[in-house]
DNA sequence: GTGAAAGCGCTAACAA
DNA sequence: TTGTTAGCGCTTTCAC
C-alpha cells in the first residue's frame, strides 16, 4: 500500500502550484485550459485521490448524509456464522417455504430496508454519499455522534438515539428523525398520517366486513404507534362501538410478545373477531401463532397489519395492510437535509406524505 | 444551525489544553480521572462532537469503509416521483398480485442488497461505518474515486468501476471486488465456485429430470459468468451430450433481453427442454415470458438459475437454483478489507464460498 | 492565470 | 499528568 500521492506531488510533478492542482479540480473556469490538461493528466498517472478528510476540514463539508438505522437482522439465521464458515457440503434440497415463517420473511426487505433504499437513491442522485450506521455491539449514543460527525445533514429512526443527543447534534447539523414530530424538538420530521391511515383501515373492517368485535394488538409507546392507535379508536367511536382503552399488548412489546397473546387468548376463549395490529411484522406473527393454533385467517379471526412491507404480500393469506410510501420517505429525508443545508436559517420542517390502503386476504377481502 | 464547539472551545471552556481534551476521548489513561470526567462533562454540555474529517486529516484514518453498489432499481416505479408527490388519494385496492411480475419483484432484494446487508452488520460489529455509494447519473469513475477518498479500504461489484480506475485506488487503500480474480489484478476478491455451482445443477437436470437437449441464456462477459457457463458446459460433456458453444443470448445481454428471446424461439418452434439462466434475474424474465407465451414450466420447458434471491422462492412455479451465500460474502469483504489494514504486507487476499443447489418447481422438482 | 500562505480541527510527539 | 506545537491535505483569499 504506497503512501497516497497528494496535491503537493502532483503540483511538482506538474510545475504548477497547489492551488492550480486545487483550482483545476474544483474551479476548472478559473484555469487556463491547457495548464488543467495538463494538471489532470498527470493527477491521473501518478492515481491522485482528493482526500476526503482534508476537503471535508478545508471547506467545512463533508459532501456526505448520515443514515442510523436498526440491525433488526442482528440476529437473523446467517448472522452469527463466522466469515469464513463452511456450509453443508451436500446440496440443500430443503424445501424453504417450509423453512420457519420468520426465516422466510426475514429473506424480505422490512421497512427500514424500504426507507434506507430511498434514502441511498435519493443520495446518489443528488450527488451525496450516504454513510450508514446501526447500533451493533456498540454504545448508540458514541455510535450516532460518530456518524453525525462525518457528515452534513443525518437521519434517524425513532427510539434509536437518545433524545438529548439528537438534540446536541442538531445544534451542528440538520436531523430528520423519521416519525411524528414531538411537542417541541428542533428535529425536522417525515412522517405519514399514522391515524388516518388506521381509521380508514377501521373504517373499512366496520363496514364492509360488519365486524363489531375489534381489538388492538403491538407497541403504543411512541408518537406514530399512538396515532395508528387513535385512528383505531376514532373509527369505534364514530360506528359507536365499544372502544378498547389499550392495546392488548403491554408497552413496548415485540412482535414476539404479539404471537405469545395468541395461546392465551384462545386458551381463554377471548379471541376477538378482528386483531389490528400496529405494525405489518406484529401482524405477521399474529397470523403464523393463530394458524398455529388452528385458528383460521380471516374466517374465525380477521388480521390486519400497517407499514405494507413485502412480506406481507408473500404470506397466505396475504396481508391486508395500511402502506406507508417507505421509499418516497426516503427520498423525502434527504430533500430535507439539502433544503436546510441550503438555507441554514430555515426552521425545521415537517413532511406528512400519505398513506394508502391495501386490501388483501386477511380482513377478508379477496380471493382465498 | 450554531457553528461546531471544537476541541479549542472545550479545552478554554473546561481550562485545560486541547491535547487533554483530544487525550481524554481518545486515550482516557493518560488523563488524571477527575480531569477527564471534568472534560467530558464539559463537552457533552456544549454539544462537542468530534470531526471526522480533523479526525481522518490527522491520524490518517477515517474509521469507515465504502461500498461502491449497483443502482438497479433506479428505474424502478416510485423512483421518478418526486418527494412529495402526492399518491392518489383513494385508498388502493388493486390486488398487487396482478401488478405485473417485475414490479412485483422488485419490492424483493436482488444479489447486491443481500451482499451490501452482510457488509453493514459486519462493518458494524466491528465498529467502522460504512459509506455506500451507487452510481446515480453521475460519472462512475469520479464517484468511485470519490468514495474512496473518504474511507480506509472499499468493495465493489463487478463492473461498475474501470479497470485502471480500481488499480489506481487499491495503489492507496485495499479494494475488494466481488468476483473471481482475474489475472493479475492487485485486487483482493470474494467469490464463490461459479463453475461447479452449475455443473452440480446442470448435473442434476441430466440425471433426474433426463434431459438431454440443454440450453444456455445470459450474458457470459464477466468471469463469474464464464465460470458458469464452464460448469454447465462440463456437465454436458461428462454426459455426452451435445456442448453449446455459447450462450442463446448476445455477450452483455441484460434479462430484459433474455425474454425476448422467448418468443423468437417459441415461434422457431426452437425452444429446447430445459433453459439454464446465467442468474436468477434472467430466470424470473425468461418465466414470465414463457408463461406468457403459454410454454408451461416447467412441464414444457425446465427453467434454472443462480444466485438464490428472495424472489425466486415467491414466484410460481418457485425456481430452482444455485445458492450464492450473499450475506456471508459481504462479511467476507470486510473481513478482508480489515485483515489487509491490519497488514499492510501482505498480498492479495481471494475467498471463494461455497454454493449449494436449491431445487424447487421450476426443473421439475417438488410439489407443483 | 497562477502562486503564496493562512487556516480548517484534530492527533501525537515531545517538553515541561 | 498536562501543555506546546508541528503537521495531516486541501480550499480559498489575496497578491502578483
């Protein structure tokens, strides 16, 4: 690994000045043509790479956005296998839709994935790198403020960095933090109609499919889970129906815990007609415990889910599901972060993209 | 947006100098307890946040790699919307079964996704961020080189950087490229045994399925996929049969082009018994298009392909393949990226995976 | 049109 | 244990 030629190599090499090497890299006007000519080719020949890190001091930016995501795959099948392990020799002739549902859907992108990949486009149109960071073994807290500086503008999920972090970061850059915005953070937001959505979804179970028994299952604790979950109430209220005061589920609970409320609610005879669940993987592992449990999907007890990840459309029978626009969020992130960076003055801004409904086999609708 | 505290600003603020402060994030036991907890405090109170960039300029280092990816998607539906851009209002009730098969499939992860997924959990288990890059409408060689200038060592797929290009980086940094090595680049490389990979399929569709009359469809330019082609060639020869001296389709030929073949050979009355696909991706268009023509697969024709995405176990009839371990291959990257940092001396590093055959409906295998 | 020189914020000798 | 200081490679203002 020789050492890395820089601009001073190349100016001797050339007879030029730094600041030529400079100027005809980033001001090629401001250079006689012939003298860039030169300069550039034998930048090219000696392999001369501008530094990042020296750019990035001189001007002040970085030219790079920050994304801190979820290893929700951390645990996935593959993870703990070393690098350079050795499978099975032997073909695999397993058959790998009867591999475990929750192995075969995590083969499928979930919704930071769907984010993240906007995200990455919008970037590199635009011209940006992205530089992704997930909270591995590691210290959230040391890892975001690593991210955060190294780059220009970062976005983050909800409930993956502690607040005042966040808020110490977006003294120095623009933050968009992808939900709901909060009473008063100076965050910018992108988020969707969380209440909306599920009240349309409501809506529909009530009065297409007459049901009158509802009940709501997942996580409530953050801004855009009480939103889905007002929107929920909102369509009982309305129907004049019994309203839930809570979800089923307690604070906090996994997909996991969703699944484990399903023994106990058929042991007790107590299984509503419909299960409306926060989120697309709650809902995912409501159906995989209630056919488990020979409860059938949509017959006996009618499923719905929120998000519209694809997973959701692969699993029989196909999830009916409220879809968040996941790439255009992404996209709309960084639209974000450049606007600010542009006008530094602005104040934070929220974008509400909308949400749609998506009718499939688990409320009933559709073929079987 | 207030302008950054520095080290300077802490350092007068806490009463100390700036090495104290440098010393008490980067080397605590050099600093008297109290002094460090005092410094600290101190920068969490003004909001510090290390630069990266100082950082990098001045150890050398900048604690990242790079992943220089595809961009495959970037014609696909939602990419041309704008962020904003408002969806019809309507909720959506069309049955996205019937969306049209590539639509449908993209919402799955190709090759590169499930490669660059291996790459972040590694990176970030083992503490460096990683910097992706695509190319976008942008010059390929200048965002490569872009990135490179930004990170301590990076990955690249096949084909999308030039040749002297990457020598001229990995003159600076260690480069892995997802390939087979080719003569004697100075590249490290992860791969996996392209050529026995499908002469173990190709074997199993001489001996289970009896086929005889096997032909090859994809582009075979690069060396993986002459490897491939080698495989599959090798096969036919063991078993006495007649050797195809190339591919059905043109050199560089994409999946769209792979389709079109279909019907070409359908209305040849040319269509031979079995089509074995280069990759996954011309196999699900080559399905589509026999299907389409009303060829059925595979009791017509028998359809194969390598790689092992997501998609082919969702499509009907599912496809039969060979499975690359992608997540496994992108940890190798970064194992190599960092092993080749550690030691600077050493020389190129190659790591071939090993494959394994999935065999599903589309050769015939399974439940139809 | 080109060059000299002053930083950008941090790390790590070396001094104290 | 702490402070001083010389870079790291580049951008950019100001002279020439």
């Amino acid at each position: 690994m020789a050492k890395a030629p820089t601009v001073y190599d190349v100016a001797q090499r050339a007879g030029v000045s730094i600041a030529t090497v400079s100027f005809a890299f980033r001001r090629p006007e401001k250079v006689k043509a012939s003298t860039r000519e030169a300069v550039l080719a034998v930048a090219r020949e000696m392999g001369y790479v501008p530094s990042a890190s020296a750019r990035g001091l001189a001007d002040g930016r970085t030219g790079a956005l920050g994304l801190f995501s979820f290893d929700y795959l951390l645990d996935a099948p593959d993870h703990h296998a070393e690098p350079g392990a050795v499978p099975p020799a032997r073909p695999d002739t397993r058959d790998d839709l009867d591999a475990g549902l929750n192995d075969q859907l995590r083969a499928f992108p979930l919704y930071v994935d769907e984010v993240q990949r906007g995200v990455e486009l919008e970037c590199w149109r635009r011209g940006y790198a992205l530089l992704v960071g997930g909270r591995g073994h590691e210290n959230a807290e040391t890892v975001v403020a690593d991210i955060a500086g190294r780059v220009d503008g970062i976005a983050v999920f909800p409930h993956t960095a502690p607040a005042d972090v966040l808020r110490r970061i977006a003294l120095r850059i623009p933050v968009v933090e992808l939900s709901q915005a909060s009473r008063d953070d100076d965050l910018n937001h992108v988020t969707v109609d969380n209440a909306r959505g599920m009240r349309l979804l409501t809506e529909h179970l009530i009065r297409e499919h007459r049901l009158t028994n509802l009940a709501f299952v997942g996580d409530t604790t953050g801004f855009d889970q009480q939103g889905r979950f007002r929107g929920f109430r909102s369509a009982l209220r309305a129907a004049g129906l019994q309203v839930p005061r809570a979800s089923l589920t307690p604070p906090g609970a996994t997909g996991k815990q969703a699944a484990e409320l399903v023994p106990r609610l058929v042991r007790d005879g107590a299984l509503p007609r419909a299960l409306v669940c926060v989120t697309d993987q709650d809902a995912l592992a409501v159906i995989d415990a209630l056919l488990a449990n020979g409860v059938s999907v949509p017959g006996d007890v009618v499923v719905t889910g929120f998000d519209g990840i694809a997973a959701g459309m692969v699993i029989r029978p196909a999830l009916t599901t409220v879809r968040q626009p996941m790439q255009a969020m992404g996209r709309a992130v960084v639209d974000i972060l450049l606007d600010r960076l542009a006008d530094p003055h602005r104040g934070p801004i929220s974008r509400q993209l909308p949400v749609s409904l998506v009718l499939r086999e688990s409320c009933g609708c559709g073929a079987r």
